[in-house]
C-alpha cells in the first residue's frame, strides 16, 4: 500500500463507542481527585498542619482589609449533594444528633443553557448556611443584641449568653438560618467557624466537602450591596432586603425553568400560641379605650358611668397579655434583656410602648376611682395619653412584622387585620361593661349599645369582605395531590393553606365573626328595652366569641404565612 494511502486512512480513524467509554473511565473521580491531592500535599510539606496543606486553595490568603469581608463560595456545578458539610457541621459544632446549621436542596427542571434550541434536563444541589449578610436582618430584630457583626472579618454571630430564646430573628431572617433549639431555650447558627478561621483551619463544611464545592473567599463590601440589587442564580428570597455575602459559581442560570424540589410543599408554620394571646389582649386593652373615648363624642355622659370600669377592665386584659408575651421566651428569667435593642428592633420598641400603656392606664383607672384631689383631675388628660400610648403599641406591633418582608405580612394587610382586631375586641369589651353598669345602676345605655353594634357590624362585615377575597387567590392555580403548582405567589401559598389545610379553621373564624360581631350586639340592644340581665349575657357570649375568633384570626396569621425559602428550606 502506498505510504499516501496509509497516512490517510490514519487521519480518518473514527472513535468507536467503546473508545468513548475507555477514555471517560481513564478519568479521575472526584474522590480519587481529593485522594491524590492529599497525597501530594503530605509528600511536599510532611511537617505542615493537615489542613492547611489539604485546604490551603479554599482559604483566603490574607485576611479581610478594611471595606472586605468573609464570605462562603459555593461551586453549584462542583456539589454532589453528598451532604459531607451537614454532616460536619453538627459534628464539629457539637450540635444534637440530626441537627446542622448547613443544609442541602435539589434543584430540578429543564432549560437551554447552551443556546441549542432545546431545553435539556437540569439536576443541581444547593448547599447553604448562614450568609453573613451585610444587613443582617437577625441582628435588626433581635430585642436582646444577641447578634454582633465583627468589624473585623464580618461573621455574623450569635452570642448564646445573651439570648432570650424569643425567636424573633427566625422570622427577621429571609433565609431562616436561625435555628432554635428548645432544649436550651435559646437560638443558635452558624459563624464561619470563626474560631478554626482564626486559627488558619477550614470551617467544618469546607474541609468536609469531598469535591471542595465549599469555599472561603474574601469580598469587597461594596460589590455585597451592588450584587444585593441582582437576583441570586438560583431560586431564593430577594437578596436586596439583607445583603448576603454568599458567592454562587454556576455554568448556567438555575432560574429559568429549574426549581427547588420542595418549592410545592406548603406546610403551615408555627403558631406561636403565646404571641397569639398577646396581640388579641393587648388590642383589645387598647381597643377597649379608644372605643370608650370615641363614644363618649356621641353620648357624651357615657363617660361619667362606664370610664372606670373601661379603664380597669383594659388594665386588667393588658397585663395578662404582657403575661403570656413572657411564655414565649425560651428564657423567660431574661425577660428584662428584651429592652436592650430599642434603637433597632422593633420588638423591644413594642415592649416599651405596652409597658408604657399598662402604667398609664394604671394611673388613670386610679384617677378614676378617685373622687377628689389632683390625681381625680388628672384623669381627663391621663386617659387620652393612654390611649395613643396604646394604638402607638399597636403600631409596633404591625411593623414587628411588616419588617419581615413577606407578603401575607406586608404593612397595610397587618395594619388592617391588627385595627380590625383593636375595633371588634373593643366594642365587644365596651358593650359588656355598658350593659353590666347598666344592669347596677340602672342607667339608660340603649344609644351606647346602638352606636357600639353599628361600630362592631361595620368592621364585621369589611373584615368579612376581605376574608373571602383573600380564598380567591387559591383558585387561580392548578392545585393537585396537595401541591400548588405556582410558586412564585405568596398569596396562592396563603390561600391554599386557608382552604385545604385548615378550611376548619377558616369557616369557625367567619362564623364568629358573624356571631360576635354582627348578631350579638343587635341582639343586645333588643333584649335592654325587656331584660337587662338577658343583656348582659348576650353581651358576654358576644365578647367571648369575638375573642375566640380573633385568636382563630392570630392563630392563622402565623399559621398561614409561606414565604419564598431557600432550597431544602423546609426542614
């Protein structure tokens, strides 16, 4: 055969699948990779630390300058979901058997990455922890300053000692990185492993990871609160309300036609049974005043025989409120600490304004029980204070939440549920103590409980309206085997919860609503002009079903919210 001949026949050799084959598995893995790394390591420092021979390329080599700060790199396309780094993380943090402050979600989907036209299958893992962000929302809220940023390195942590197990930063949080753990009553998470930071070593999920996906870098302040403004390449919570300093790699956008694997599961939240009490008495104290006030303008010797009695009775319904608000403290002997955050936490900001009112009505129910003396003349201008005391408490109550930035919680809603709550608990409570006083002294009240049932009826009938509204949202998705199909509407999530998850619920708050609100104080204002006795027990059983379903109406509030969550967010 001619060498011509030959020469091009070998450049046209075709590879044979089997070649494919043979080639691929000449490869390394990922665990033979790490293994000849660590070999390689050890033969050329034998006298260097293991972990800084092994882990030195995941480390920074310097620390952070001023304006920089520590931050986790995650190679999306690097992570196996192995789950080595949750693994760690617990064990060298010395948490409870099953407990991390790391974990991992599967991202699943399909898209056209590579610009050929067709959307190909995506199958990626996401590990996170906390991401130290440059506006930590858990340090904004905490009432206790339980959290520091180092103005060194900005890790994020949280100081054990100081925390009163409130939970507050698990909902100031997007990503929901605190964790609680009732068996210490308090919060804890993750600090880059400062410690092993400080001392040149790898935190536990870094030197854990077999296929180094997990890594440490070091990030310019200003590039965290530019990169904030821009949604994360993957599915998550805004970024631009805290400023996280966590790096994504990726090859490709996870966020076009990918999604988290848990993102249908629609589970109900923590009911907080505690601060469900404490935001329908605490409303009620002050709704019980300004109704008082308010009604003294149409019927103005109403003051004269029920203002003692009003006063009292708030008194008496705020300080059991501010009673259940302890019980809700993994560490309710530190309950003082809660002030310590007034100049940024809302909740400490609540705290004070309820302690203020609770004094203030105090005072006044004394001034009103006085007959003469300076403290009797003090009473006109001590009620009044006390009742914007009150709706000012009222108002911090709305932003502990509104802050949070989730949509079920977004400001005007909670504005209108928390003044829905003050009105109709208000009017209950005054109309009870206008019928008893009526029933003692035999006054003629039948304009007070008139004005008070078109007051209770009208909100009634508003709240009522906006109830329903809100199960609409549930019918514009497809919803199958206990899945919402879209994920990307909070309020789709909320609704879905309202109807499927707890339609019980749903329905005993709409009828006592209706039977609180709307029949009861009707049915009052017909029974004074036969029996005043008759009355008054109508007034109760009103009052007593307003509150059962207001607390229905709390319980729900917490229940129900379903903010977008990270991957592998439910745990």
């Amino acid at each position: 055969m001619p060498a011509r001949h030959a020469h091009d026949m070998s450049e046209t050799t075709v590879r044979t699948l089997i070649d494919e084959f043979l080639a691929e598995q000449a490869g390394t893995t990922a665990v033979e990779r790490f293994a000849r790394a660590h070999d390689d390591a050890l033969d050329a420092s034998p006298t260097a630390p293991l972990a800084a021979r092994r882990y030195r390329d995941l480390l920074p080599a310097t620390p952070p300058a001023p304006g920089q700060q520590y931050a986790f790199e995650v190679d999306l396309d690097a992570c196996s979901g192995c789950k080595a780094c949750v693994v760690a993380c617990g064990s060298l943090n010395g948490l409870p058997s099953g407990q991390s402050f790391r974990r991992t979600g599967t991202l699943v989907g399909a898209n056209d990455a590579e610009g050929t036209g067709r959307n190909l299958p995506v199958l990626r893992t996401v590990t996170t922890a906390c991401h130290h962000c440059a506006e930590p929302g858990c340090l904004a809220g905490c009432p206790a300053d339980a959290y520091v940023k180092d103005p060194d390195t900005g890790v994020v942590r949280h100081l054990d000692d100081q925390c009163i197990g409130c939970q507050y930063c698990t909902l100031t949080c997007p990503y929901e990185i605190p964790a609680y753990d009732a068996e210490r009553g308090i919060v804890r998470k993750c600090d880059l492993c400062a410690d092993r930071l400080s001392a040149g070593e790898a935190p536990a999920c870094v030197q854990a990871c077999p296929t180094h996906a997990i890594s440490i870098r070091v990030v310019d302040l200003d590039d965290v609160h530019a990169r904030g403004e821009d949604p994360w390449p993957i599915p998550s919570p805004d970024p631009a309300v805290t400023r996280p300093a966590t790096r994504w790699r990726t090859s490709e956008d996870l966020r076009d036609g990918v999604r988290a694997v848990d993102a249908d599961a629609v589970v109900p939240g923590h009911a907080h049974p505690p601060l469900t009490v404490m935001l329908v008495l605490t409303q009620a104290a002050v709704g019980t005043l300004l109704a008082l006030l308010l009604g003294t303008w149409f019927v103005p010797e109403l003051a004269a025989v029920v203002a003692g009695p009003a006063a009292a009775t708030a008194l008496g319904t705020g300080v059991v409120a501010l009673g259940a608000s302890v019980l809700h403290l993994g560490r309710p002997l530190q309950a003082w600490r809660a002030v310590l955050g007034l100049r940024h936490s809302w909740l400490s900001r609540e705290i004070v304004a309820f302690g203020a009112f609770a004094g203030l009505t105090a005072t006044a129910a004394a001034a009103l029980a006085t007959p003469t003396g300076p403290l009797a003349e003090a009473a006109t201008w001590l009620l009044p204070t006390a009742t914007v005391v009150g709706l000012l408490g009222v108002f911090t109550s709305v932003m502990v939440y509104a802050v949070t930035g989730r949509r079920w919680w977004s400001t005007p809603r909670v504005a209108a549920r928390f003044a829905a709550t003050t009105a109709l608990t208000g009017c209950a409570t005054l109309l009870l103590v206008v019928v008893g006083t009526a029933a003692v002294t035999g006054a003629d009240v039948r304009g007070a409980v008139r004005a008070l049932a078109i007051a209770s009826g009208s909100v009634g009938v508003g709240v009522g309206a906006a109830d329903l509204a809100l199960l609409r949202h549930h019918r514009r998705h497809d919803v199958t085997a206990g899945r919402i199909a879209a994920i990307d509407d909070e309020l789709a999530r909320v609704a879905w919860l309202h109807v499927r998850r707890m339609p019980g619920l749903t329905a005993s708050r709409l009828v006592a609503l209706c039977l609180g609100a709307l029949a009861a104080p009707w049915l009052t204002w017909r029974m004074l002009a036969d029996d005043v006795g008759v009355g008054m027990l109508t007034a109760g059983a009103g009052l007593m079903t307003v509150v059962a379903g207001e607390l229905l109406e709390r319980w729900r509030f917490f229940t129900a919210s379903a903010p977008p969550r990270m991957p592998g967010g439910l745990r």
